[in-house]
C-alpha cells in the first residue's frame, strides 16, 4: 500500500468515526416521527396502538419489514415503513427496544 493510499484510508477512517459520533442519536431522532400515534419513547397510551417501548428489535424489523413489503395489513404503517432505509429502520428499532415498557 503507497503511502497516498495509507493516507486516503485514515481520511475514510476519520469521517466514517467523525459521522457515526454525529448520528449518536440517529435512532431517536427517527423514532421521534412515531411518537404521533406510538407515544413518547413507544409509551402508547390506551389500546388501539402497538406500544413500541422495550419490544426485541428484531421483532420490531420484522414487522416494519412486513409493513414494508405488504405482508401485514394497515392503514398507514405500510406507507411509513417505506419511506425509511434498512438501517434507519434498523436504528428505530434499537432505539425502541431499550425504552422501558411501562
């Protein structure tokens, strides 16, 4: 490896750690959006809504991505899961699965 290319690679290194330590809080910020039906936090009030908080990320990927893809009916959930990226999707579910559940 020349010493340009050593060069390039600590750059790619520098901005991909200066850019994840800006999106620290990716995931609630994105999660924010669903606070209009879910709650603050997931914290659902009532019972006509999913209460987000504390439920396994995995579970939460799993039905956004059925949201996404048609597999699990809604009104709008459908049209929201498809609007954001795998990742974000994968964001919004981490930050959801460490909200206490109330």
């Amino acid at each position: 490896m020349t010493a340009c290319s050593r060069i390039a690679w600590a750059g790619l290194l520098l901005w991909g750690a200066a850019a994840h330590a800006q999106d620290a809080n990716v995931g609630r910020n994105l999660a924010a959006t669903c606070s209009n039906c879910h709650g603050t936090n997931g914290q659902a009030k009532g019972d006509t809504v999913t209460p987000l908080a504390g439920m396994p990320a995995e579970r939460l990927i799993t039905t956004f991505n059925a949201y996404k893809n048609g597999a699990l009916p809604a009104t709008i959930m459908h049209q929201i899961a498809k609007g954001y990226t795998d990742e974000q999707l994968k964001a919004i579910a981490a930050y959801f699965a460490v909200q206490p559940k109330k």
